[in-house]
C-alpha cells in the first residue's frame, strides 16, 4: 500500500507505476504494452494535435468492505468509447482489448486503489488518439489506445455537501448535430471558459442551455443534470449532452426506490419548481444542488432541500449506488466485475 494521505485526496492526477498502450498500425491492433513511463513521443503531423482526433472515458474501481476490487460498467465505457470514437472518425478499439487494458491497469496499480472507510476510488482514464500523420484534413491510419489510473477523492471539493451552480448563456458547448454526445477533447474545450469563469465567480461548474432555443438545461461541462419533485426523477434528454453511465444507473435505482423516472426537457422555468437538483457523473458521483443562478437574467433558482445538506432522494440514490460500488449492497443488476488484486 503506497503512502497516501487516502482521506484527503482530491481529484486530481497522482503518478502511478504504470499505464498500459496498444497501438493501431497496419490494420491491426498490437499486444498491449505495459509502460512505466508517464511520456510518450508523437509525430507532430498525428491528427490528435491538428483535427481532435481524441476521445476518452472515465470509470472508478472501488475497494470494498470485503477487500475485493469492483470495477464499475466497464461495458458501457467500451460501447461510448466505441461510439466516440466512431463520431470523429477513429478506429474504435474492440470490447476484448479494453477489457483487458483496464483490468491490467487497475492490477498494476493495486496499491493504489484507496482503502475501503476513505471514500475515496482509482479513476481510470482511457484514452484514444490519431496518431498517424495528415497534413490535410481526414482521418488518420494510426491510432494509439492507453489506459492510465490516478487514486481520486471528490471531483467537488464540497463532496456530498449541497453546491452552487450557475447557468452560462453567453457560451454554448455542443450543438444539437455536432458532438456532444460523445466524449470526445473538443466538448471539454468548449467548456473551460464557461467553466473556469464560474468557478472564479464563486460557483462549482456551470449549465449549458441547448444551444438552439436557449431555454432548456443541458448539462454541465463534467456532469448531467437530474432534479426531483412530486416522487419523479426527472433529468434531460437532449442530443447535446453525454449519456452519463451514473445517470443511466441512477435511473434504474430510482426506480427501485420507488420514483417515477422521466426523461423529458427541462425548461429553465421550471428549475424554480424542484425539491431536488443534483449533478452527476463518475467523477462526481451524485453533487447535490443547493441553487442555480442565472448569470445573464439575474435569475436565482434554489431547491427547497436548501443549502445546508443533501435533500432526502439525493441521499436515498447516492446511498444506494455507492453501496453497490463498494459492495455494501448486492449487486444485482451485474454492474460490478470484481478484479482478483
Ligand atoms: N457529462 C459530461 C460532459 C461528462 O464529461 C461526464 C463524465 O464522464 C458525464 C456527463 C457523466 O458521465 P458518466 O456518468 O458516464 O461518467
Ligand atoms: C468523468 O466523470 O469521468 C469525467 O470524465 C468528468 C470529467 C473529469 C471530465
């Protein structure tokens, strides 16, 4: 076990022994490489650097109370991975190697995984690039897969306390036919202004609004949105944000617990009306909402769970998922293959 102030990590990156890589060339995947180094060297013509050739995933692995390892739906981080890849033209890498890729890394990195009472997970950051040169603009014939991990805490520094977000109107971060609803750099670049100016004002992240009527929330630059009010889970279902794989979960175990779940637009008006507001996401887990501020109208939107503590549902599903994820609960969708480590 590496010496780690485990209670206090952040999210942030810490160095880890090794990273996993496997290369595209010739039509063909390699074997995957095991590397110790946190460098790699690129032609300066690859089409990640010129065209955003680049998509990448996020997934945790969790120790649990009975010391096993969980890895948290690494299938459906192969299959966005895979469409991702797909959006922007890159050869998508197959279910068997990022299987493979991700179990190894986590191995590789056992002591790194934050103990069980810490809170804290290894986050696994998959990433794909072009790495075949192009001067012009199409798609490159080479491509590179690698797999790093860092030990993360919360992505808020507020944890699970009840958080501030404001709504940017001034900024959108995909459009209704381009590409936000994939994970790929260029939705992330779009954000950082919006995000970084919210954080300046004082704020945790902010809203997107669909970038064609400006009306409806988005999602955030890291997180989707969901909201409760009258024992119904409401969050947003535009063409424009990222399916979260959290949200996906977080749906079904609101159903579980007795809420009705709708996926339907979410009119800016009717932020006035919730109980609720959380954000979500792997790196977030469940951010609860205390209120939204409108940074153009002035507008301020709270939720009547209020600024103190998470609302009673946010608990309820944050409760429940974490407990499936550190093995508190019993697993019985399947959503954890336990990793021998
Ligand atoms: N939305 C965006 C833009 C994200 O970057 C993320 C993080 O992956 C999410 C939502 C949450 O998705 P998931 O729950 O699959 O991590
Ligand atoms: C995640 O939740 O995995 C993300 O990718 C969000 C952010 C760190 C980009």
């Amino acid at each position: 076990m590496e010496n780690i102030d485990w209670k206090n990590l952040t999210f942030g990156y810490l160095k880890t022994n090794y990273n996993i890589r496997c290369y595209f060339k010739d039509g063909k995947w390699s074997d995957l490489e095991i590397s110790d180094s946190e460098k790699f060297s690129i032609h300066i013509a690859a089409t990640c650097l010129h065209y955003g050739q680049e998509a990448f995933e996020g997934l945790k692995a969790f120790r649990g109370k009975d010391g096993k390892v969980r890895l948290f739906r690494w299938d459906e981080n192969s299959k966005r991975l895979q469409n991702s890849a797909e959006a922007v033209m890159m050869q998508p890498v197959p279910n068997e190697i990022f299987k493979k890729a991700v179990i190894e890394a986590v191995k590789m990195n056992a002591n790194f995984i934050p103990p069980y009472g810490t809170n804290g997970s290894l986050y696994i950051r998959p990433l794909l690039i072009g790495t075949g040169e192009r001067i012009g603009v199409k798609p490159a014939d080479e491509y590179t897969f690698i797999v790093f991990v860092s030990p993360v805490g919360p992505y808020f520094k507020e944890g699970f306390r009840p958080v501030k977000m404001q709504i940017a109107r001034d900024y959108d971060r995909a459009a209704p036919l381009g590409t936000g609803h994939v994970k790929i750099g260029g939705n992330y670049a779009a954000s950082l202004r919006a995000s970084e100016r919210a954080h300046h004002e004082g704020f945790s992240s902010c809203f997107f609004l669909d970038s064609k009527t400006k009306t409806k929330i988005d999602e955030a630059g890291p997180a989707n949105f969901f909201a409760i009010k009258n024992g119904v889970y409401i969050t947003p279902k535009s063409p424009s944000i990222l399916p979260s794989i959290t949200n996906m979960s977080l749906r079904v175990l609101a159903a579980e617990l007795g809420l009705k779940v709708e996926e339907r637009d979410i009119m800016v008006d009717e932020l006035n009306s919730f109980e609720e507001g959380g954000a979500c996401g792997t790196a977030a887990v469940i951010s609860p909402i205390s209120e939204i501020q409108d940074r153009e109208t002035g507008a301020v939107y709270k939720f009547a769970s209020g600024n103190k503590e998470a609302g009673q549902w946010c608990k309820k599903l944050y409760e429940r998922l974490q407990g499936i994820q550190y093995g508190e609960y019993p697993d019985t969708h399947n959503w954890c293959l336990e990793i021998e480590c």
